[in-house]
C-alpha cells in the first residue's frame, strides 16, 4: 500500500503562482508514471500533467505552457508548479501514481486551489 499526501494547495489572485506537492509512501524510484489530475465543481476528474519513468510529459492543451510536472527522487515526491493561473484553474486537485509490478492506481487525497480576486 502506497499513501499519496498532496500540499500546497490555497487561494491566489488570477497571474499567481502555486506550487503542489505530492509526498509518496514509498520510492518513486518504481514509478511508472506520475500524474495531477483536477475536479472542478460539476465537472469531471480530467487529467491536468503526466510524467512517464523516462521523464516523458503530457499536459492538458488548458495549461500548456503554464504548467510544469517535475519530481524529486531523493524526497520521494513530485509537483506540480502553476503559474499565470487562471479563475478556471480553480479545482481539487489530486496527485496520482502507478507503480511498476502493481496493479493499483494511488491518489492522493486532493488540495484545493482557489483562484479568485
């Protein structure tokens, strides 16, 4: 069993920054791929940013460019940095992970990301 615990979560005027972090239970040495996924209200869990073991990223076309998934072996935890957000950024959102020889899916258990003025 693997435990996901996202942070960094909060409230942030539209143009802010965040950065979420995502501390696993267990190395992410045997990750096969890493994901952030966001929920809005009413709306359906949509894939946000991917990152594959051999460091291959995919995005949603909505944050290209303002978005960036990244890892950190050592701490055993990825991220995900938000920049120019937007009021339609605002979302829980929820890390992910799969590991090599498992067959579960791990999720985090979401942060809230507010982006109001």
């Amino acid at each position: 069993q693997v435990q996901l615990v996202e942070s960094g979560g909060g409230l942030v005027q539209p143009g802010g920054s965040l950065r979420l972090s995502c501390a696993a239970s267990r190395s992410i040495d045997y990750i096969y791929a890493m994901g952030w996924y966001r929920q809005a209200p009413g709306k359906q869990r949509e894939l946000v940013a991917r990152m594959t073991s051999d460091g291959s990223t995919n995005y949603a076309d909505s944050v290209k460019g303002r978005f960036t998934i990244s890892r950190d072996n050592a701490k055993n935890t990825f991220y995900l940095e938000m920049n120019s957000l937007k009021p339609e950024d605002t979302a829980d959102y929820y890390c992910n992970a799969d590991y090599y020889g498992d067959i579960r899916q791990y999720w985090g258990q979401g942060t809230q990301v507010t982006v109001s003025s």
